[in-house]
C-alpha cells in the first residue's frame, strides 16, 4: 500500500478530527479571501468605468489666496470662473493633451485622431451653482447646459417625467423631492421666479440629490451672475489621454481655477484600498499563524495517541522518510479541504461585505482565488506539521510500545 493510500485512510478514519482542524484553517482562508476579492473588485470598479467613458476633469475656482474655497465649489463665496475664460481653459487643455500623447510616442494625424483611431471631442459642461430657499428649506439651485451635461454626467437619468426643455422648467434630486414632498407637475418658487417641476431625477448617491436644476441661462439671469460659472466638468471621450496633463497646464497657465483629473482621484482611491487590504491582511496572517498552532497541536497529539501503528509500521520496514511523508500528506489533505471550504466561505462573505464597503460594487471571483486558498491551506497545515513528523520518525519500535 502506498503511504499516500495510509494516510487518506487515517485521514477519512478521523473525520472530526480532519474537520475540526480543516475548519480552523478555512476560518483563516476565509477571511483573507474575502478582503482580496473585495480590494480587487472594488479598484478594478473605479478603473473600469475610466477606462469605458474616458477620463474626467474637474475645474473649480480658487480665491485669491490659491486656496481652494471651504465651500462647495465657490457657493456662496463670491468666487467664479468668467464664462470667458472657457475658449482659453478649451486650448490650453487641447494643447496639453496632444502634448501628453506626443510625449507617450503618438501619432498625431489631426485633431481628434490618435495614432489614427478616431474620438470624440471632450465635453466641457459649466455649471452654476447658487444657494436658495425652496419650499422653506435651503437649497442649492444649478445651472447646466444640458446637451453638455448629459455626455459629462453620463450616469444622469430621470426616475419620473423628462429632463427640462424650456425656460421656467426645471429637474429636481430624488432626496429634495421627498424631502420637500414635492411631486411632478408641482410649482416652485426661486428667486423671483415660478418654475414647473418636470423630472425627478434617479438617486445617485450624490449632492445631486439633494439640488434643483435648471438652464444655466435662467439661473445666471434670476441671480444676476450673468458670464459666471462655479465649476466646469470635463469629459475626455479616449480612454487612455493624458487628462494628468492637461490639469498640471491648467493650473499652471489658467489662474484662478484648480483642475483635478478623475485619474488622481481614482489613484488615491486605489491606496486608499491598498492600506486598508494590507491592514485587515496583517490581522488575516495572525489568523492564520494562530490555525498553524492549532494545527501543530492537533497533530502532535494525534502522533501521541498512535504510538502503536508508528511501532508498527516501523517493525514492517517504514523509514525515517516514509513516516515524516505519511504525516505530511495527512497535512496536506487536510490544508486542501481547510482551503476549498476558506475559498467557499470567503467568495459568499465578499457578496455580503462588497456592498457594505463599495456601493454598487460589482464581485468579480477569479480563479487565482481559488489558488491561492489552496496554497495557504496547504502551506499552512505542511509547515505546521513539519516538527510533529520529523517527532514520529524518530520515535524507536521499543519507546512506541513501551508507552502502551
């Protein structure tokens, strides 16, 4: 019989045994498996969606200090971006962007071709953005340029009615909505105006919830901000242009404004995702050194309560290295279930903590999962009986059954 064979019986001769501890690994496994599926779903997310509608820019304005204003972009500060300045942010952000490609080794053959693939113009959508009291409550009133504003916020959609085709309408967040029990069809006072509610909004876990929206026009002209803007959203329709390029050149030539791209924003997401896995990771590998424990434990024990079958298998011509590989495949089969039942438990727990973490995250389960919990489990359980195996094959005929 071969010793693999010997080992799978005593394996399957000690089922609580071999659960019990195969458990206590899985525990670990478990855990471990579940943060990495987490992290990794959760950057491939933030990336996934640049990489699909191409990256964006934020343009705010900055008060004469170059700081960045304490409130929403410019609200209530005073502080705008001249409606004028929009042709030259427009060149400035075209010109660093053939520059950015150019630097990468592109082929520029004319504006809005890279490398001979075709895209889209960027989007710039203004907005404006005014404090107001609606229905006795405060509130933010904005001002879009629509057609821009769809391609900008591309998620945009309304929950009920349409978005606003005419002056005196205007599209109203799902939270203000309830908040204010306002409801389609219904008139609202800003400003110096009646405006007629025609779109609620979908929820989009935003300030856009909680806001009114309106022509950028008509807002301009109710609060006599005539040729100012709050902020400007940019669109880049290439999923790989430099956008990092043309913020640094904003805020170097246009001043008055801070451009971010979406991509530092989506970078800092990424570490911030990376420092968290590594910590809930190092409290995982405790996890695990502890089931190793456990695990060294049980085996040694179970090596003292068969002293007899290793005098046995001794006296039938067993070596030194036979008996530390029985040991080591029972470890082995036991590392192999504890890592199956981790990778099961893990992959069901990232369903449950994913959205916890990440709203609307998507849990995507690769195979390199399942390798790797088999390699913990077996690593785990090999180095944890590496003494008690080396223990049994020293362990002479006449000691196993003097013991008796």
């Amino acid at each position: 019989m071969k010793i693999y064979h010997i080992a799978l019986k005593e394996v399957s001769k000690r089922k609580i045994r071999t659960i019990y501890t195969s458990f206590g690994i899985a525990i670990a496994v478990s855990m471990l498996i579940s943060v990495m599926i987490t992290a990794s779903s959760g950057q491939r997310e933030v990336f996934q969606v640049i990489a699909r509608y191409g990256h964006s820019l934020s343009i705010v304005p900055v008060d004469t200090q170059t700081q960045q204003s304490l409130k929403s972009f410019g609200i209530g500060t005073g502080t705008y971006i001249p409606e004028a300045s929009l042709p030259e942010i427009e060149r400035v952000y075209q010109s660093a962007i053939i520059a950015g490609w150019e630097k990468m080794g592109a082929l520029i053959f004319q504006e809005g071709t890279i490398g001979g693939a075709a895209f889209p113009p960027p989007t710039f959508a203004p907005r404006l953005y005014e404090e107001t009291t609606v229905k006795g409550k405060d509130v933010v009133a904005g001002g879009v340029v629509l057609d821009k504003e769809l391609i900008a916020r591309f998620w945009w959609d309304v929950a009920e009615g349409r978005f606003m085709e005419h002056e005196g309408e205007v599209v109203i967040g799902r939270l203000f909505a309830v908040g204010t029990e306002t409801k389609l069809g219904d008139t609202v006072d800003i400003g110096r105006n009646k405006m007629r509610v025609v779109g609620i909004l979908r929820e989009t876990d935003s300030p856009d919830d909680y806001m009114v929206f309106m022509p950028i026009k008509t807002l301009q002209t109710l609060f006599n901000k005539q040729g100012k803007i709050s902020m400007i959203n940019v669109r880049a329709m290439c999923p790989k242009c430099p956008v990092g390029e043309a913020a640094v050149e904003i805020n170097k030539k246009i001043l008055g404004v801070r451009a971010t791209s979406q991509m530092e924003i989506a970078t800092a997401q990424s570490q911030i995702f990376q420092k968290t896995a590594a910590l809930l990771v190092s409290f995982v590998v405790a996890a695990l050194i502890i089931s190793s424990i456990g695990v060294f434990n049980i085996i040694l024990g179970s090596i003292h309560s068969r002293l007899r079958d290793i005098g046995l298998l001794k006296t039938m011509g067993a070596s030194k290295g036979q008996l530390i590989r029985l040991f080591l495949y029972e470890a082995l089969f036991i590392g192999i279930t504890g890592g199956v039942i981790g990778f099961v438990i893990g992959s069901g727990l990232s369903y449950v903590v994913g959205p916890i973490l990440f709203k609307d995250i998507v849990i995507k389960i690769s195979p390199k999962f399942f390798a790797i919990a088999l390699l913990l489990g077996t690593i785990t359980t090999i180095a944890a009986s590496i003494y008690p195996a080396t223990y049994a094959s020293k362990i002479r005929v006449a000691e196993a059954f003097k013991s008796l």
